[in-house]
C-alpha cells in the first residue's frame, strides 16, 4: 500500500478517491499512485515495491522449483525405461544363448546317432 502526502500537511478530506486525514492518505491503485506523482503529491511505496520484489522471488522460486522436479522426473522415467530395455535386452541375449545352446545339442545329438 503506498502512502500519499498530500501538498498541504493539513488536508483532511477525499481528492481522487482517497481518504486524507492530516495530510496523508493511503492507496493500492497504481493508476492514482502515478496520478499523485503528476500532481505533485510525495508518494512512498517502497513498501509496494518490496511486496512485489518478494512476490517476483517466491514465483521465480517455485518455477525453480517446479523445473527441478520436473527434471527429476524425467530422469527417474528415463532410467526406468533405460532399466525396462536393459531387462529385455539381458532377456534376449538368453534366448539367443539357449537356441544356440539347442542347435549344438541338436547337432551333437545327430553326429551321435550317425556313429
């Protein structure tokens, strides 16, 4: 909320829509805070400023936030898949080594009865 002070220490009533009471006055409308400004009112809204550099941080935060677990997710399903593939890749390599294993038994099995 950003603090007007009026010209006239003094001035207590209504200009703009803001209530004044001793020469201050007190507003959120960033469309009357520039208003004030041209009209030669002093504004304070540091503390406005403030809020908004917070509000800036605790977004870009949670944005870093949010890519980092959406990081690590990919990964995790990445590896998961890399695993998924190294399981049927290992399972084939075995039936590859079984049939051949069957096709030595088969032609030993031939060269046998041949004797």
């Amino acid at each position: 909320m950003a603090k007007i002070k009026a010209p006239n220490k003094d001035y207590t009533g209504l200009s703009a829509g803001v209530s004044f009471v001793k020469g201050e006055g007190k507003t959120d409308d960033k469309w009357l805070i520039e208003w004030f400004k041209n009209k030669g009112y002093k504004v304070d809204d540091s503390a406005e400023r403030e809020a908004e550099q917070k509000a800036k941080e605790e977004a870009e935060r949670l944005a870093k936030e949010q890519a980092e677990k959406e990081a690590k997710e990919k990964e995790e399903q990445s590896n998961e898949q890399g695993q998924t593939e190294q399981s049927d890749s290992e399972g084939h390599e075995a039936t590859e080594k079984q049939e051949s294993k069957g096709k030595k038994t088969s032609k030993q099995s031939k060269k046998q009865a041949k004797k």
